[in-house]
C-alpha cells in the first residue's frame, strides 16, 4: 500500500480520542527495550499491545497479536517509519489500522488542554498535559492578562493557547529549575517580552554551583506576581531542589511545581544530595501541613499514573485528602519520612544532569539533542 493511500493519524489526535475514553488500540513496534523505556498510557479504554515490528512482519496471520478486530489500531513507533509497514500489513488482513504520524518523537509534543474552575481573580484555569511526559504546566489568565507556569519547550502550543483565550502574557515562571525537560519559559519570555520568573536558589548548578547565564527575576518566599485583578504569591518550598516554590492564587489554588504530587512528592536525590535536601524536604511539608487550608486544590507539575486523574481528567486533588492519601504526606514522624525516601531510592536518567545544565544556560543543545534527552516520561517523584 503507497503512503500516499496509507490511513495515518495526528498523535494530537490519537491523545484527544484516547483522553475522551474512545475505545481504541495502541500496537507499539519498537524495539521491547525502547517500549519499556516510555509508551502510550492514556485513556481509560486504551488496550495496549508491544511487538516489534520485524516479528509482526514475519507472522503467517495476525492471531497470535491478539488485536481485537473490531476496534481501530494506532501503530506507533519512533518516528512514523517502521509503523507504516505494520500498518500496511495489517490492513491487507482486514484490520481497521492507523500509522501514528511522526510516532513516539511526535507523541511526546502533544499537549492536551484541560480548562478547570475559575477562581474569584481568574477567569481562566487551563492545565496543560504534556501526555508523553506526564508534564504539567499552566496558562493562568486575569483580566486578558496571563502568567504560563512551567511550560515546555514548545512554545507555539501556549502562543495557540494564549490567543483562543485571547489573552496577553504578562510573566512566565518555572517553579524550579527542571531537570526531565527542556523549559520553555527563558524562550518564552524573550518572545513576548515579559519577565522570568525563578527563585535564586535555583539559578546556581547544584553540582558544581556554577551561575547560571539566566536573567530572571528573583521569586523569594512571599513575593508575589500582579496581573489583571489577580496575585500569586509564592511560598518557597526546598527539598526537590533548593529552589523550589508553590505559587498561590486567591488562597484557592497551589501550583506546587515538583514539590508536591497527588500520590508523592519530589525526590530529593537528583543533584546527589539525598540526605539533606530530603531534610529540607520535610521541613517545607510541614510548614505547608500547618499553614495551607484543607480545600486548597494542589495543581502538581507532574503525574506518574492514570490513577492521579479526576474524574474530568485533570490531574488535581484537595490539600486534605493529599495529606491523607498520598503515603509521604501522611507521614507525621521526620524518621519515619526520611527512612520511607531511603527505602525508595532508585536511579535517575544519566540525561537529568545535562537537561537540568541546558535550563540553567549553561550548555546548548538543538531540538534533535533535546528530543533525545527528554525522551519517556518524568521520573521526577518518589516511586
């Protein structure tokens, strides 16, 4: 079958049929040890099958895929090749199959936009899900004016964002420097001309303690940031890193960046300093455990699983059943805490360190280079 006649699907696509619940299949026919690294996980309906593609190819029928044929199959693989020749292999065996176009590079660009409740100051809440990253970051937006928290690389996805709401960004902030992806805040901030935000702490290498080439505007617990008729207010949080922060709007909202999760919080072992910024770590869980409200909605920057999801799909939850719920949040003893990360310590991509040192501007990498280091999904919680 000629690729020009070959059904293909938009992975921005395939994730909004996915995230709607559509009943659909995903063959994956990397390489097993590539799929193990990072695969399509959205959706409540999603059945998901890995075989590579030499095997499919080779097979005198397609029984032993075990596909069901009666619902379509997305065929994905590295970069949109490979899925084209099961794609055509299955469709000349009646199956109803569909090449991702661009495959697991492509999927891990799609954003996902989940509009959540506006709050007395904000007119617009909109959490962006970064699907193949399991990434957040959020459009805020007052009186026309928006301030982008966390975003990716991508820009040209928030510039989009921004004019459907037609509104005008006025700041952009990371809550910490990231260490899983290429931020997009310093391009975005020179784009549109608005100030970057970054607590100071975090403007340093945590390896060798070289200054980053950022310029920024400092973000110290209890700054705030001004637009439209609304505030953030930022409460520094260390731990994850030395600098990170939650930022909080109308004593409603928490976006705790990497600090705090649904079901975990940020490890503190990145930078190679486990004990005592896990340390640090408890002290900033037990400052927000005696000062935040129970009905404050935490807004994390990250998610591991389906199971962080609302049942509107968005990735959220109340501050009371976090610190119920969530099993490191819980932990009333700072023994039994530091004990329970101890116990859960496990390696991190050999990539963080350059991902985190290309935020910092303290090496350059092309968009091929990032694509590589940014490839499958965050390991930025305690597992």
């Amino acid at each position: 079958m000629p690729d020009s006649t070959l059904p293909q699907i938009p992975p921005q696509e395939l994730a909004e049929r996915l995230d709607r619940g559509e009943s659909l299949q995903v063959l994956d026919v990397r390489a097993p040890d590539k799929v193990e690294r990072g695969h399509v996980t959205i959706g409540s309906e999603l059945a998901f099958h890995a075989h590579p593609s030499s095997q499919i190819l080779a097979l005198p029928d397609v029984s032993a895929l075990h596909l069901d044929p009666a619902r379509p199959i997305a065929v994905i693989c590295g970069h949109g090749n490979s899925s084209k020749k099961a794609t055509a292999f299955l469709r000349e065996r009646g199956l109803e199959a569909y090449s991702v176009i661009g495959g697991m590079a492509a999927w891990e660009s799609v954003y996902v936009a989940r509009p959540l409740s506006a709050t007395p100051s904000l007119s617009h809440v909109v959490q962006l899900d970064r699907v193949g990253k399991g990434a957040l970051s959020y459009v805020l937006v007052s009186d026309g004016d928006a301030v982008v928290v966390d975003p990716g690389r991508h820009v040209e996805r928030y510039d989009a964002l921004l004019a459907e709401l037609r509104a005008t960004p006025a700041a952009v902030v990371d809550t910490h420097i990231h260490a899983d992806y290429i931020s997009g805040a310093r391009a975005a901030a020179a784009r549109w001309q608005v100030p970057y935000f970054l607590h100071p702490d975090d403007a340093v290498s945590p390896y060798d303690q070289r200054s980053g080439t950022l310029t920024f505007q400092p973000l110290g617990d209890g700054d705030t940031i001004a637009f439209g008729r609304a505030t953030l207010r930022a409460a520094h949080v260390p731990g994850h890193t030395l600098g990170s922060v939650a930022l909080l709007a109308d004593d409603g909202l928490a976006l705790t960046g990497d600090f705090l999760f649904v079901q975990s919080v940020g490890r503190p072992d990145l930078a190679g300093k486990s004990e005592s910024w896990a340390r640090l770590l408890w002290r900033s869980l037990e400052r927000v455990r005696q000062t935040w409200p129970g009905e404050l909605l935490i807004l994390p920057a990250h998610y591991a699983a389906e199971g962080e999801r609302r049942a509107d799909r968005a990735v959220a939850a109340r501050f009371d059943v976090i610190t119920a719920t969530n099993a490191a949040a819980a932990i009333q003893d700072e023994r039994v805490f530091l004990q329970w990360i101890a116990d859960r310590q496990t390696s991190f991509p050999d990539a963080y360190r350059t991902i985190k040192e290309a935020n910092l501007g303290l090496v350059q990498i092309s968009d091929a280079d990032a694509e590589v280091l940014e490839s499958g999904p965050n390991q930025c919680a305690i597992a």
